[in-house]
C-alpha cells in the first residue's frame, strides 16, 4: 500500500491534483478528516487485493478536526506505514484569482468574515508547520491544468511517464476495425506466417512465429520507424495531459503478425517506464 497525503492552500488545485493521481491509478478521497486515514487503511486492505495506492486530501475545510494531522501523521509513522506528504501551493495573487473567477468562497472567509487577503494570510501560517514536514510541494502558480499531470509524475515519480497509461492491442481487420484506438498501425505489408504451414495454428505470442516475423530485415525496420514515432510523439500527449494512449496493430487476422508488434513495442516501453497493458482481441478466432 503507498498512501500520499495531499494537502495545501485552499484554491491552489488539491481537487485537480486528485483527479490526475486517480488518472494515474490511486484511489482518492477528497476532504476527509485526518482521523480516519488510518481507518480507511484499514478499509483499503481488506478484500484478495486490496489496494495498491491510496491518496487523501485533508485541509481547512475540515475545520478543527483538521488540528489533528500532525499528531495523525506522527502515529503513521510510528506504525512505519509507507506514506509521503504532498503539499500543493501556490502564489497569493493566483489563489485570489481563482476565487474571483470560481466565485467561490474562500473557507476562513466564510467562517471568520475575513477578507481574500487576510484568510489567504491566516491560512499560510496554519500550514507553515505541515508545509515543512511535507515531502513534496508542488507550486501550481504557473502549471496549467493540462500540464499538472506530467508536474505531479516527475515530482513524485522521478519520471513523468507515470502519467501515462499505454494500451497495446492486436486485432484482425477481416472482423474490423478497432474502432476505440488512438493510433492504429497496419503491419498486413509485412510477411505473413499464415502461410508457413508449421506456423499457421500457432500465435504472434510464440517464439517460431516472431522469429520468423522479425527474421526480416522490413520487418524490423517497420518497428524501429514505429517506435521512433512512438518515442517523439508519447511525450506530447504526456505535456497534453492524456492519460491513456490505445495503440493497435492491425493483420489479416489478428492472430501472427499484429499480435507480435502489440508485444514487442508493449516491452519496449515498459522497460522505458511507462504503465502498459496488452490485449490481443481477435487471437482466438
């Protein structure tokens, strides 16, 4: 279990830096008291599974309830839990930007009848204390909203191809197109084992048939050129803010030559970091 405490400024992006970590497959719970993290460990362990990571925000909507995350955080510790601290900040004149254009209202103005500017105030010396246990802090200032998912993998990963999810699929254009991909590459150019008759029962999955496949100099060159396009243009839909990419590759019928590309690329990028899946749609046809 990784469990990431997020917390921070009021109107710095805590609720967008949720929905890009549950992009990135934590389980998030906005607004929660600090008491019951540890139930909600407790909760998230249960089942044959459980879960895998798990991230809270807590903050001052919580009101004095909110007084109890340091002590929370020091019986954490103690238990030796695998947590971190994510403080999210940013500038006082973006913090009050955004409340004018949300028109929202800042929680210490609603219940002290502050003004923007004292609330603001008030609030950073609350959480002067927490900012320094944090072990991340994250300025939004200047991150757009597209952008803050690359932001919040390379500060906490080490490596902003966290923030994206590749899906590799194979499928067979004579039972049609895989109409739910992104990019779809047609290797149906490339030597076909259908028609070595030792390899036609068999799959792209097995060695006699990528052997044959990539005994070809074309072929070969087909995946260095893909790659070399995967390579240039996955960091752009990283920057974009996609979250997931579908990458099929399309043969005759889905079953050789797609099926040992969706592999063969699939491994390359997960060596490079990035969190893959595979499905093979047609294989058993």
């Amino acid at each position: 279990m990784k469990l990431l405490i997020i917390t921070g400024m009021s109107g710095a992006g805590k609720s967008l830096v949720a929905n890009s970590l549950e992009d990135m497959g934590y389980y998030c719970v906005d607004n929660i008291p600090p008491k019951i993290i540890p139930s909600l460990l407790d909760l998230s362990k249960r089942g044959s599974e459980g879960l895998s990571k798990l991230a809270v925000v807590t903050d001052i909507r919580g009101g004095e309830m909110f007084a109890d995350l340091p002590y929370v955080i020091n019986d954490l510790k103690e238990q030796k839990v695998d947590f971190n601290i994510l403080f999210i900040d940013a500038s006082d004149d973006a913090i009050k930007s955004r409340y004018r254009l949300n028109r929202r209202t800042h929680p210490l103005c609603d219940e002290n009848s502050l003004s923007i500017e004292s609330a603001i105030e008030q609030e950073r010396k609350m959480l002067s204390r927490l900012k320094r246990m944090s072990d991340y802090v994250l300025d939004t200032t200047s991150i757009k909203a597209y952008n803050l998912k690359s932001k919040i993998s390379e500060l906490i990963f080490g490596n902003e191809n966290q923030g994206m999810n590749i899906i590799c699929k194979s499928f067979g254009f004579k039972y049609g197109v895989d109409t739910e991909a992104d990019l779809i590459f047609d290797v149906r150019c490339l030597a076909n084992p259908f028609y070595v008759e030792d390899l036609k029962e068999m799959t792209g999955l097995q060695k006699p048939v990528t052997d044959y496949i990539f005994g070809f100099d074309e072929s070969n060159e087909f995946k260095k050129k893909i790659i070399d396009f995967l390579e240039y243009s996955m960091p752009l839909y990283v920057k974009e803010g996609k979250s997931r990419l579908d990458i099929s590759f399309g043969c005759t019928g889905g079953k050789h030559r797609s099926v040992a590309f969706a592999q063969c690329v699939a491994e390359y990028f997960a060596e490079k970091g990035y969190k893959i899946a595979i499905l093979h749609r047609d294989i058993e046809k």
